[in-house]
C-alpha cells in the first residue's frame, strides 16, 4: 500500500485524435516536479497490440524503450524528455496487455469459475494498473488516455475512471479534458459546438471534466470561455488556453502563464507555497530560439516520411544544440533513393550525418553508399542500432574487401556475416518483446574518442535489437584502423566501433537518443554537432 494519499489526474481527448494530450500531460508533469511533488506520467493505448514493439513506424511512430526494457508508446519519450526521470513498464499500458492478463487468470482458475467480463473484471485489472503505480509513493500519477471520448476501444478506460474517481474520494482525482476549437476562416469565428459535444459524451459516461484545456490557432475571448464553462461545466477560470506554438518545449511556460498548475492543485485539495520554477527551462528556450551557430545534420533513415519514426532522435538534436547555442537543420533522407551516383549531389552541403536504426532490407545499400560517402569524404557520422551494422559492413566491403559481406538480418546464407544473429536469439519464434532490450553496461576503451565524449570508462544505454558485431572479424577490422572501443563487460558483445583516422566516424549498437533530456542533453549528440560545426 502507498504511504502517501496518491492524487491521480485523468487526461482525456476531445473531438479529434494528435491533440497532443502527451504534450499536455507531460507540461503538467513538469509544472508539478517544479513544485515540490513527485509525479509520473503513464499512457494507457486502447490497441490490442501487447506493446508497439511490432508495429511498423508508419503506423504508430517511434517505439521508444524504458530502462527497464519496455517497448511503449512515443508519448513516453516526451514524459522522460520533461521530467528528466525515467519511465518503466508500468508506465505504458495496452488492451492487449489488460486482456492478456485477465485471460491468462481465467486460464489459472483465479476467477473460481465466475463468468468472465468486461466489468468488473477488465475494468479491475485497469484500474490495477493505475494504482500500481502508487506503490512507488508518487504524489501525483498523471494518465494519459489514448484515443478519443466516444471511441468503442476507449469505453472500458472511461469506465475505469469514472470507477476509480468514485472509490477515491472527493478531491484525490481529477479529469482534464483535451479539445479542439476549430477556426472558421468563412465566418471568423472559433466554434466551441465540437468542445460542448465532446464534454456531453464524457458526461454520458459518467465522468464530468473538471478542467477544459482547448487547443487552438486563435487566442481565447472572455466570451468563448464564459461560454465554454457555463455549457460544459467547468469554472471560468478552469477553461485553459493551448496554442499552437512554434516548439512543444514552449507549452509548459504558455500553461503557466495561465496558471494551470495553480488550477490544478486546488481541483486536487493541495496546497504549495512554492511556484514553478522554470529559469533553467526558459534558459533552454533562450538558447535554442536564438543561436550563435548553424549547422545542417542528414539524417538517413527508412521510415523519414513519418518524422515521429525517429522523434527521439530529432529531439536530441534539439536539446544538444540548444545547449551549445547551435541550430541543428535536419535533412530528412529516405535511404532507397541514395545511389554511389547521386551521393554527391543528396549530401552536397551537409555538415553532419545519421545513419538512423530500422528493420529489414529495404534501403539497405542506400545507407552502405552514405556511410561510405562519409567516410572517405570526412563529413562526421554517428550510426545508431543499425546504422553502426551498416557501417561494419561498408568497412568490411570497401576497406577489407569482402565484397560479399553483409547481415545474417538481410542474407542468412551470406558467406562474410560481419552482423550475425545473437545467439539467445537463434530459437526465437515470437517477435513481440523478445530482442535484447533496456538497459545493459557498457565498458569503454581508455584513449578512445568515445571515453573522451562521456567522460568515463563505464557507461549504460539502452537497446533494442537482434543482431550484433561478428567478434569473428574483430582483429581484421582493428588492423585496418576501426576500433572496436566498446564492449558489454558480461556478454562481450560489441557495443560501439570507431575509425581512428577521421574527424568522428562513430557507431553505436544501442539508442543514446532515448537518454536525452531537456536538462541532460546526451553527449555523442553534443559531440558530432561540435564535430560538425565550421570554424
């Protein structure tokens, strides 16, 4: 049982889907650490997917990876990124893992025969998951309810809620209702008819909203939240304004400014007598709106029409050069459309370049050509997940001459496998939440470029992968100059590669790009913008 009174806040969506409720939840999230409380965000996904692990990117988005090996929902990268705390596998729950769950208790007898349903036993088994989370003594859980009020798979998280305010009393939890006002360009108007509709379906469900935050292009008139308050409920000053802004890191400072945070602790029955400090927040802002310096970062990947596939990624960027004061220009390119006769002209200008992870061949040889582009026209690359195999095998054709050298991933019967499977992975069958995952150590060669980046010899990052560095080839590579400067200390395994004789030609088999946070920027981020940067 929790020691402290654990206050939840429910955060719903509203008339359309990509409000951004991640963004919200993750602004309030810091708007309450700021203040003194322990808080953590968690996503419940109404899919039947178990985890997002198998979902293509152009589905779903990023799958980011907690430390302790959860494939989760983008939304969870936003909710580190903020906070600056980490997240676990609590912190992301799915349909499929509630149905999971409760059909494998059937299967165990735990249900004494009693006919199994959606309530009370699916919504008891979400409303477990909620509070679960109180047993790590939080002030505050924040949950994020995907999907929009209205949607058939949503209707059992709404119960569960409407449940779960009923059990725990008068002012230990709250809904915050996420809507859209639309802007009529013909009338000029901003309609609040959606927002009423969207607040009558959740009071059709049981639940009244207690504070209304509307996305919008247009500020707010006195008259549109009179209106919104007097027809869906909420106090006048519980209507929130959330405009467009021209960076997501903006929006906490937007909602302070309305005293959200203020709105929100006297719905909860808590005081504070201290404000939100954001002076570090505001000098992150400060410094990435106004740089010194520019630089233009290629990023290579697959999936680069969907940029949310690689959202980690491009956040990285962004707290890295906002911390060395340097507008990082991303060139988004789609690896099938690189060839050895294009390269020239597809990176003509560039300063920097990201071979970026990804699964399957497709686009393959295009991100061979762009490593090989790089290393012998010394434009600095960091390769992640992927893109470090990409980068052995490049070395491996055009340095070694092992033409023929390639992934098991790609060519199981390839007679060079310079990436060859791991063998715990051999006998894998399922693919969902079965590759090497989370967290594992790291121990880096003393004098390497990369124990000079972070500064020591041991190091944790995160992974999320199936194939790794054949050690078969490592005197080989290590003879014509690639240094392989990182290996797991239990497994062996090859964690990073670097070329001796180049600016900074770096790869690495795990995810520095799921560490990154506002206050933290990663260091190899830091480190290929510096090695990018023209004097």
């Amino acid at each position: 049982m929790s020691k402290k009174n654990t206050k939840y806040i429910f955060v719903t969506g509203g008339v359309t889907s990509s409000l951004g409720k991640g963004i919200v939840s993750a602004s309030l999230g810091l708007l309450l650490k700021s203040r003194g409380y322990k808080v953590t965000i968690q996503k419940l996904d109404p899919y039947i997917n178990i985890d997002p692990g198998t979902l293509n990117p152009y589905e779903h988005g990023e799958c980011y990876v907690t430390e302790d090996g959860a494939e989760t929902d983008l939304d969870l990268g936003h909710y580190e990124r903020f906070l600056n705390s980490p997240t676990y596998q609590n912190n992301n729950v799915t349909t499929g893992r509630i149905y999971q769950t409760v059909i494998e208790k059937e299967r165990r007898g735990d249900f004494l025969g009693k006919t199994v349903q959606v309530i009370p036993h699916i919504t008891n088994e979400i409303k477990r998951r909620i509070t679960i989370l109180a047993k790590e003594d939080y002030d505050i859980i924040i949950t994020e309810i995907g999907g929009t009020v209205g949607d058939i798979e949503s209707l059992p998280y709404i119960e569960s809620v409407r449940q779960l305010k009923w059990e725990l009393g008068e002012n230990n939890s709250m809904v915050i209702h996420l809507t859209l006002l639309p802007f009529l360009a013909s009338s000029g108007e901003l309609k609040t008819k959606p927002s009423q509709h969207s607040v009558r379906a959740l009071m059709e469900s049981g639940i009244m909203a207690d504070v209304l935050v509307c996305r919008t292009e247009h500020e707010l008139t006195k008259d549109i939240r009179a209106k919104l308050a007097q027809f869906c409920n909420v106090g006048l000053e519980n209507v929130i304004e959330c405009k467009d802004m021209s960076t997501i890191y903006e929006v906490p400072v937007y909602l302070q400014k309305q005293n959200f945070d203020d709105v929100v602790l006297k719905e909860l029955g808590l005081k504070s007598d201290k404000k939100a400090d954001l002076r570090d927040w505001n000098t992150f802002l400060k410094k990435y709106k106004n740089p010194k310096k520019a630089v233009e970062i290629a990023l290579v990947g697959k999936y680069v029409s969907l940029q949310d596939s690689y959202k980690s990624i491009a956040e990285a960027f962004i707290h890295a050069g906002a911390d060395l004061e340097t507008e990082v220009k991303l060139r988004w390119i789609y690896s099938g459309d690189i060839t050895k006769e294009n390269a020239s002209e597809i990176f003509k200008g560039i300063d920097g370049m990201l071979i970026a992870p990804g699964f399957g061949d497709r686009g393959i040889e295009g991100k061979v050509v762009a490593a090989q582009f790089a290393r012998t026209h010394n434009i600095p690359l960091l390769g992640i997940c992927l893109g470090m195999q990409i980068m052995t095998i490049e070395f491996a054709r055009n340095v070694l001459g092992l033409s023929a050298a390639n992934s098991m991933e790609f060519d199981v019967s390839t007679p060079e496998p310079v990436i060859s499977i791991m063998e715990e992975q051999k006998n894998v069958i399922d693919k969902g939440g079965t590759m090497r995952l989370g967290a594992w150590k790291c121990k880096l060669k003393p004098g390497s470029r990369l124990s000079e980046i972070y500064g020591t010899k041991d190091i944790s990052e995160r992974h999320r992968h199936r194939y790794e560095f054949n050690s078969e080839y490592q005197s080989a590579f290590e003879k014509h100059g690639m240094m392989l400067s990182g290996t797991n200390p239990d497994t062996e395994l090859a964690e990073t590669i670097e070329l001796k004789e180049h600016p900074f030609y770096i790869g690495v088999q795990y995810h520095p790009e799921y560490k990154s946070t506002v206050e933290k920027p990663h260091p190899l981020f830091k480190a290929l913008i510096k090695a990018a940067i023209k004097d």
